[in-house]
C-alpha cells in the first residue's frame, strides 16, 4: 500500500497511532508549536517557554503528584508510546514509515493523542527494524532521556524500561486489531518486526517478550503516585513498601 499524505490506514486503530501530516488538511502548528528537536535541546518556545519542563510539571498536576521524577518517566513513556504506534504501525500496514525528523515533527506538550503531534513533511523510510529503531531510539528516546536524566535524576535502565514497553504495548494494540480485522498477515507481520527490534542493544536487556505478553525488569514508578499500583508488565508483582519522597534509594528501574 502507497503511503499517503494523512497516514488514513492508521485511523482505525486510535489515536496513540494517528499522526497528522502536511497534505491531509490538518492546522500547520509552523510557528507555533515546538519541534521535537527544539525540546530535546532546550530551546524555548513563544507559547510553553522550556517545553520538556512543562510537560513534565503539567503531568504532574494531572497526576496529582510532587516527584518529577515520576511525572518526567510517565510522560517519557507516553511520547514513547506515540512514537512506536506511528512507526510500527505504519510499518505494517504501508511497509515504509513517515520519516518523524525531530526537526520537521511539532508537538503541543499541553495536549493529549491524537492532537499532540504534527509531521511537517512527508517523507517515507523504508519500515524494517533497523530503520525503525534508528527513528524512535537513536533520535527520539535516546536525546530525550539525556534531558530527563540530566534534569530529574530518571535512570537510564528505567527510561529504555519505558520504551520496551510502549513498543510491546503498540505491538499488543496493533496485533489485537489485525485479528479483530481477520488480517492475520498482518497480525504475524507485527509479532515478527517487533521481536525483531528486541533485539536490538537498547531493547533486549529492557524485559522478556512472549508472543504479545511483556514483562519488563524495570518499574516506571506508577506505584508512587497517589493511588497509584504496579503495571500489568511491571517487574513488580505488587507495588514496594512505601518509602520517603526523597529517598535517593527509591526503586528507578
């Protein structure tokens, strides 16, 4: 299938996995809104100043919660979720992906999917494994989590944690779709590309994958918010004792 300007084969599977691109009618945020390559590099924006910062502390407000170190992995997790969808959906369903050039891909740090992400050109790669790791990892989650690092003090083990486990989540969603379709080449394309990308080096150490079920050796610290539990992948099998806001020992990843 052609790839075309809207990415419309990817509507059906919901918003985690639309991506709005030039030529499908959507608003230009040019001018606006910050790239994703401003983000990552600190530069500020008219509207949202330092965007990663407001992210972070905007996700803590919704999360009710005064560790931004918590704040800054859960959001890290979802804009990891965004990005896999698009690429490994795309990738299976088009056979190439749209290139998300930090530098072309604008984002709204104050939105929720599908509104966060604007592609400014249309550009496809090829969709194997190795072009998609370079995509999402090299030049999206790896630059990201230096910043989180940097900032909040997030491990590296559990950020790369988090991006194993937004691919398995958009590997899950993507197969559960495909049967539901009857399109089982599909479903077995998916299951294959993403084992595949486990094994790659920032990947293969982050959890163990059974068909579509992951167990990840890390925690994001959803527990630690206020209500908060462990994840159905996470190395937890219920959530650590308590232990003080600011203990430097608190589980990371």
């Amino acid at each position: 299938m052609d790839i075309d300007p809207g990415l419309a084969a990817l509507r059906p599977l919901g918003g985690f996995f639309v991506l709005r691109a030039a030529g499908d009618g959507g608003r230009s945020p040019a001018g606006t809104l910050p790239t994703l390559a401003e983000a990552y590099g600190g530069a500020k924006s008219d509207v949202y100043g330092d965007s990663i910062i407001f992210r972070v502390e905007l996700v803590a407000q919704r999360l009710r919660t005064s560790e931004l170190r918590v704040s800054a992995s859960i959001a890290q997790q979802g804009l990891a979720a965004r990005l896999w969808s698009v690429a490994l959906g795309s990738a299976v369903l088009y056979g190439r992906i749209p290139d998300p050039d930090p530098a072309l891909l604008h984002w709204d740090p104050a939105a929720t999917a599908p509104d966060d992400l604007w592609l400014a050109e249309m550009r496809p790669l090829p969709g194997d494994a190795e072009t998609l790791a370079a995509a999402v990892l090299d030049r999206h989650l790896e630059p990201l989590g230096e910043t989180l690092r940097a900032r909040y003090g997030v491990a590296a083990g559990l950020l790369r944690g988090n991006a194993g486990s937004a691919l398995a989540g958009a590997a899950r969603e993507l197969q559960r779709w495909a049967h539901g379709s009857g399109r089982t080449d599909l479903a077995e394309r998916a299951r294959a590309l993403t084992a595949e990308l486990f094994t790659h080096p920032l990947l293969s150490a982050t959890g163990t994958l059974s068909g579509t079920a992951f167990r990840r050796r890390s925690c994001c610290l959803y527990y630690r918010l206020p209500g908060g539990g462990v994840c159905g992948d996470c190395c937890f099998t219920r959530p650590p004792r308590s232990v003080p806001h600011s203990s430097p020992s608190a589980p990371s990843g």
